[in-house]
C-alpha cells in the first residue's frame, strides 16, 4: 500500500561545507632600523573571488606579543621611524570572505635599531698653531635619534695636511701642541656613535705649527672692582703673544700714589678681597704669562686709594662706653723683645738681653686651643720649649709653670743647666707627669677638671736668669707647646634625678625642698649651716640605660652651688655614690674648692673613676642608683647654702688621647712697680688701682684692662675707637706722666701708643679721652678682636722727677666703639 502526504514536498538534503582555504603567510624583509623601508609579503597565497585584503603595520614591545597598530601604515611597504626605536615590528593581514573576517600576521622583527650618526657640522679646532699652544676642538654637529657618544682623536699631517697619523695618546678635547708637531698640521677626527653605529668626521686642518716662542703683552692687566673695604677685585690678565700656556697672579699693595708698590703675602688669586690692611692705599697686579719658552711680565695700573665703601658715610653707629671686667698686671725685671714669635717654631723668637744676675719677665702664653672633653682625666703634662742663647752659657731657667683662674698653679723644680747656642727642643713633664707631688693640695682638680686647661686664660709661664759670669747674654725661644695626656670615653647622660630627698644618714642638719635640686631652674635645695655638716642630699633614679654589651668605667657628677658671703667656709662635706639606696665607695669631697656667692658648677669623676666601687649596667639602670652630697660649714655663722641642677653621666669604653696646643697670644707686663688692687680700675667708684712709689727712673706695670664686652655685628667696619681714663696722682707735683696708651688684642699691643708725654697727671681726678670715632689706633680693627675678651687698654705711667715720688691711680676706663654696616 501506497500513502501518500499531502501538502509536503519531497526532501532535499543540505550539500557539505566547503573546506576552510588556506589564508596568507605573510612575512616582511628589509633591515629593521630608523629610515629603513620595509616589504611585506603574502608569501605564495593569493587572495580567491570574492575574498578582500588589507594589511596594518604593527609596534610591539621587544618582550610581548602584544602589538599596536601604527597609525596610517596599511601599504605594503613601511618606513621606519625614530618611534619604533627599540620596538619589534610585524604585519597583519586581514582576509575577509563571505562576511568571515580573518587575520594573519607575520613574526615580528628584529629589535629597531637607530639610524646611526651623521655629521651635520664637521669637527673644528681652535688655537694658535704654535708649539706650546693648547689647542681645543669641537666635536661638530651630529644628527641622531638617541644620544651620541663622541670620541675625539687628533692626528699628524703632513705640511700639506695629508698623510695624517694618530697621536698617540691625544685623544681628549683639548691638545698641548709639542716639539714634534713644528713644521706639521694637526687634524681633528671624531667619531660618534650610538646604538645604531658609528660614524667619523674629520676637521680641516690647522696652518703650519709654528716653534714657541716667550709670550709677550700685547694689552696691560687691569683689575675690576670698586677699591673699597669688603669689595672683591677681580684680575683681568691682559692680552698676550703667543696664548701663554699658564698665567701667575700677583697682587700688590702700593702708596696712595700708586707707587712703591710691594707684594701682599697669600695674595696670589685671580681675585683680591680687599683686607683693612689696603686702607689709605692703592693695588694693583702682576701678571706673569709663560710657556716652555721662557716668561714675561706686566703690571696693571693702580686702583684709587681704598676707602671706606660709600654707604659707610651715613650708617655709622656708636657701641659704649662699655667698662671691662678683667684687670690684669705681670711682673717682670726685664722685657721681652718680638714676644709673639715664641708662640711657634718658625725660626724667629721672642728675644731678651740679660746681665748678670737679671731676671727676665715672665714669658706669658695663652690661648692654646684646648678642648678637653668635662669627663677628661688628665694623666700627665708637658710643655715643649724650643731655644737657645747666643752665648751657649749664661742662660738658665727659673721657673716653668701652668695656671688657669681659679686653679692653683703648678710648677716645675727646673735644672740649672745653661741654655745651648744651638736651638733646641726641652720637654718639661711627661705622659705621667702632673707637675705636683701625689699630697699636693690642689693637684686633683687638675687631673679630672678639663676647665682650667680649655680656658683661653690657661697660661704657660717662663722665667729665665742670667746664671752668672762676665758678659750679657741673648735668651731666644722661638715656640712653645703644650702636650696632655688624658683618657675620655663614651658616655651616657647627662641625666637628671627623678627623685631627691633629704637622708639623715650623714651630717646633721636637714636640706629644705630637696626635690628642687633635681632641675637647673630656680629654686634650688637649700640648709643653713653653722660650724656643722647637712645631711644628705640624696639624688637616684636617673634613667641611664648603658648600650647592650657595655661596661661602666667612670661616673661624672656636676651641680650647681652656692653660699652666703662671706666666702671660703663652706666647703664639701661627703659626696659618694648611692647603690641599692645606700651611700658608698670613696668620699669624693674636694677639699680645696670652697662654696661662693656666686653660683658656680662643680664636678666630681672622670672617664675611669669609679669611685672605689664596682659597678655593672643593671646597676647603673636601677632606681636607686645615685648620689649623696654633703657639705660643711667650717664657721661659726649661720650661711645659707644651695645645690642646684643634679646630673650625672657614666663612662664607658675609655681610651688615650693626647692633644696638643700652640699659644695663640703672648704677654708681658715690663715694669717693675706693680698696681696695687688693680680691679679698682673696673668701674669709677671712687677707689683706684695705684701704683706706689714711683721714683726716678722707675715705672709701673702695664694696667691691662679687658673684656669690654663688646658685641659688633659681623659685617662692621670699625672707624674709631675712643679709651676714657680717670686718672689722677697722689701728690700735686706734676711728676707722673704717661708711658703708654695702647690698645691690646690677643694678648699683644695693636697699633699707635697715644700716651702724651707733654701732659703731667693731675693730683685732681679728670677725665682724659685718647682716641675718637674717626681715630683707629694706626691701625685697622676687625670684629672679632675688638668682640673678644683680649681687646682691651694697657696703661703704664713713668715718674719724671730727680728726686722724691709719687703714685699713679687709675679709677676706672670707658672704651666706645664707633662702626658703620656697609649696605
């Protein structure tokens, strides 16, 4: 049976797929570097009917195969730019057939290397072509996408300029044309590289090179600048022939006139600052041009006369009077000549010339820069001497010492061996050597308080005699030394207490608010004492924490005390450590040092001074780790006393040090009167500074006043200085007059003496000027001396009569100082 469908049509089947064709392999050629073109390729592929092509030039990373379309690059060819520098590049082909897009895309390129180098302005040289002669060259101009690395070779030609050979060795931008280059040219070739390669170019080349020849001026030096005090000059050197290989400056300093010109030492430097030494003259420089040939000189025309800079003459302001506070005199039989070149060995010395049996003055030097650490211990002392005498016999020492305000001096028992004719240096003291016997009174401040040895008044004194025998004798010492030796260390601190209380364990009187000794500010810990002893004032819980792994090797305890007038009776009592609550170890009292008025710092310990106890870091660390202070009055009326400002600090890791000073200043007082009470003079109060008993042929000391406390501003310039005297004498004879009047800085006479012999001292007081605003002394002052403790008047007076005497009195000195700030 037969069925039939009805409304259906017979079924069809759908024919295959064709097959997927294969698409291009493209591929690119040409050489992957900056304007480089290159071609792709579809390799053997060709596009069928229907199908559509297009290609895009890609920029890929050298280490990714993600690539970015370069804008507008859709031919078949591309030309490499600066952008695709150290890029890949690679090209995808797209194939579109029946609405079936398809890319391919090609490996990628070689890394883009840069075009190399071309010359853009050849290399050049410039330079007189005359042996002797540097010359300089140029690399030229180079055009290149990445940095140009140039290497410079020069070479030697033929007189024609061809034949060329390297130099050897000449391969830097600037050339010394030599004996052998004379009847030749030179050339310069650079070559200039970069990643993408090299390249050369080669300058023309130089004329002939002549022989050298002595330079000769064609056109005088000048000098530039204003001639005025603070003004920097600057040397130009003039024109020369040929170019000098080196030019030597030479400035000179001349009258107002511009003549009798004479070198200024140092001053050998394209510039000059004009120095207060050029005020009142002109300058100039010389110059001196040379090569292998020989040298030749000029000189410029002088400046005007220096003066003051031109804002000076309405800026002027006046500081004072001001009153000093130091009041020195030196005894002495017989003077020092040329006393500051005994402060350096330098061949030339201080100088005195004694008879038999003459004493010279004390020799006094200061200011020898030391910088003791406060937990110094000083293990020994020396002063190294260098001298002689002229006749190798007659001369012998008297007494060598130190002293320092506030310190006991101590001196060396000397040999009465004769001085050498031949210059030598005498050591005094040694490593272990403190200069006084292990029971002298005031030996142990100087080994553990590095003050006195760091203070510019620190002083080393010499006194020499005539040993005896026919015939004068010349004493030279031409430089003195001093040497410490001392141990520091590390430290810890300083710290404050936490805590300070009163401890009944010694003494028996009790301290009044014990905890303000704890801090440096006001008030302070006070107990009155009557011919007794407080108790303790027991400070602990300081906070030190040593570093890990260290060891205590010293404690250094410091406060700040005071009595009641009058001075001297109260004096330390027991100070010691305190370890688990309780005082112990060695007294530490200085028995020497007495409580004053005035508040003042103590010190007790040093670098390796434990006190006579053992002590470890936790030791150190602990809460009741301290102090204990006691002192005693040794009278018998009540005085108030006061300790202040608690610290301690601890020592580790000591070590030796040694350091050495040379005396900046050199001192003497020449006369044999002395001034009596010479403070006196500080102030006008009606008390004076004598000096008594002046007769014929006699003179007083040199009255040193200093320390004005003068505090001028760095920049000024000081125009005058004014000294005011009250002065008056004992008796109305008119026999007392004026040896010297002069201004001392640095512990040395500066300038003119003003004294006026022509105007006997008065038995009235008056006041005498010397000096004024517009007066400098014959000579220029900078700031820093008038601003330091050393500036000051020394004053002396003669008695000019046959027969009878009189007295000098001083009762007080005025110093003002008049300035200008230049703008």
């Amino acid at each position: 049976m037969v069925l039939a469908l009805v409304g259906f049509s017979a079924c069809t089947p759908k024919p295959p797929d064709k097959p997927e064709e294969e698409g291009p392999q493209p591929s690119i050629s040409g050489e992957a570097r900056e304007n480089q073109t290159l071609t792709m390729s579809l390799g053997a592929w060709s596009p069928t009917e229907g199908a559509s092509v297009a290609q895009v030039w890609l920029r890929c990373p050298p280490s990714s195969s993600t690539c970015t379309e370069i804008p507008g690059a859709v031919q078949t060819t591309y030309r490499v730019s600066a952008d695709d520098i150290d890029a890949k590049l690679a090209v995808r082909v797209d194939v579109s057939r029946n609405a079936k897009p398809r890319a391919f895309q090609s490996e990628p390129t070689a890394v883009v290397l840069p075009a190399a180098p071309a010359v853009s302005g050849l290399p050049s040289i410039t330079g007189e072509a005359r042996e002797d002669v540097s010359l300089s060259g140029a690399a030229g101009t180079w055009t290149s996408s990445r940095p140009v690395t140039s290497t410079l070779q020069w070479s030697r030609c033929d007189a024609s300029g061809s034949g060329c050979t390297d130099i050897p060795g000449a391969s830097g931008p600037h050339y010394l044309l030599v004996a052998e280059d004379v009847g030749h040219r030179v050339r310069l070739r650079v070559s200039a590289s970069n990643p993408g390669g090299t390249a050369t170019a080669e300058s023309a080349p130089t004329d002939v090179v002549a022989a050298v020849v002595a330079p000769s001026n064609a056109t005088l030096p000048t000098v530039e600048g204003s001639a005025a005090l603070t003004s920097v000059l600057t040397a130009r050197p003039g024109t020369w022939h040929p170019e000098p290989r080196a030019h030597a400056y030479q400035w000179l300093r001349c009258d107002a006139s511009g003549s009798a010109c004479v070198p200024i030492e140092g001053a050998t430097s394209p510039t000059y600052a004009v120095a207060h030494a050029d005020f009142d003259h002109a300058l100039a420089v010389t110059v001196t041009a040379s090569n292998k040939a020989g040298s030749s000189s000029a000189t410029s025309a002088a400046t005007p006369a220096v003066t003051f800079p031109a804002s000076c003459a309405e800026q002027k302001a006046t500081v004072g009077p001001l009153v000093p506070s130091v009041a020195e005199t030196v005894r002495g039989a017989k003077a020092w000549n040329d006393m500051a070149w005994a402060a350096t060995a330098d061949g030339q010395s201080a100088t005195v010339t004694l008879s038999p049996g003459e004493h010279s003055d004390a020799l006094v030097l200061k200011g020898f820069g030391l910088a003791l650490p406060s937990q110094a211990r000083v293990k020994g002392l020396e002063v190294l001497v260098t001298r002689s005498s002229a006749a190798g016999a007659r001369i012998e020492d008297v007494s060598i010492g130190f002293s320092s305000p506030g310190y006991d001096a101590l001196l060396k028992p000397v040999s009465g061996a004769p001085w050498p004719a031949e210059s030598r240096t005498v050591v005094f003291g040694g490593p272990t050597d403190l200069w006084a016997s292990p029971g002298y009174f005031g030996l142990d401040r100087w080994r553990t308080i590095a003050t006195a040895l760091n203070s510019p008044d620190f002083a080393v004194s010499l006194h020499v005699r005539h040993r005896g025998g026919a015939g004068d004798d010349l004493a030279r010492i031409d430089g003195v030394q001093v040497r410490v030796y001392y141990t520091t260390a590390s430290m810890v601190g300083p710290a404050s207490p936490t805590t300070v209380v009163d401890d009944a364990s010694r003494g028996t009187v009790a301290w009044l608010n014990p905890q303000e000794a704890a801090s440096p500010a006001a008030p302070a810990a006070t107990v009155t004492l009557q011919n007794d002893a407080s108790h303790y004032l027991k400070a602990t819980n300081f906070g030190l924490a040593l570093p890990a792994g260290k060891t205590p090797s010293g404690v250094l305890l410091q406060f700040v005390r005071s009595s009641g007038a009058p001075a001297f009776f109260v004096v330390d009592d027991d100070i010691r450590l305190v370890k688990s609550g309780a005082a112990v170890g060695q007294n530490q009292a200085n028995f020497s040092s007495t409580y004053t008025a005035t508040l003042t710092k103590a010190q007790y310990g040093n670098a390796t001074d434990l006190w006579g106890v053992t002590l470890s870091a936790a030791e150190i660390a602990s809460p009741n780790f301290g102090v204990a202070i006691s002192a005693r009055n040794i009278a018998g009326m009540p005085l108030l006393t006061s300790v202040d400002g608690i610290t301690l600090s601890v020592l580790y890791d000591p070590v030796d040090v040694t350091a050495t000073g040379t005396a900046s200043s050199v001192s003497q007082q020449t006369r044999s009167i002395a001034w009596f009470e010479p403070s006196n003079a500080l102030s006008v109060d009606g008390s004076s500074a004598i000096s008594g008993g002046l007769t014929s042929d006699r003179v007083s000391d040199e009255l040193v006043l200093r320390s004005f406390g003068f505090s001028l501003p760095p920049a000024a310039l000081i125009s005058g200085i004014q000294i005011d005297v009250v002065r008056s004498t004992q008796s109305a004879s008119y026999t007392i007059e004026e040896r010297r009047v002069q201004l001392v800085a640095g512990g040395t006479r500066r300038g003119l003496n003003l004294a006026d012999d022509s105007s006997p001292w008065e038995n009235a007081t008056s006041t005498v000027q010397y000096g004024g605003p517009s007066e400098r002394w014959g000579t220029f002052w900078e700031v820093a001396d008038v601003n330091d403790p050393g500036f000051g008047v020394t004053l002396s007076t003669s008695y000019v009569s046959n027969g009878g005497n009189d007295s000098a009195r001083v009762d007080g000195v005025t110093a003002t100082v008049t300035y200008c700030l230049p703008q």
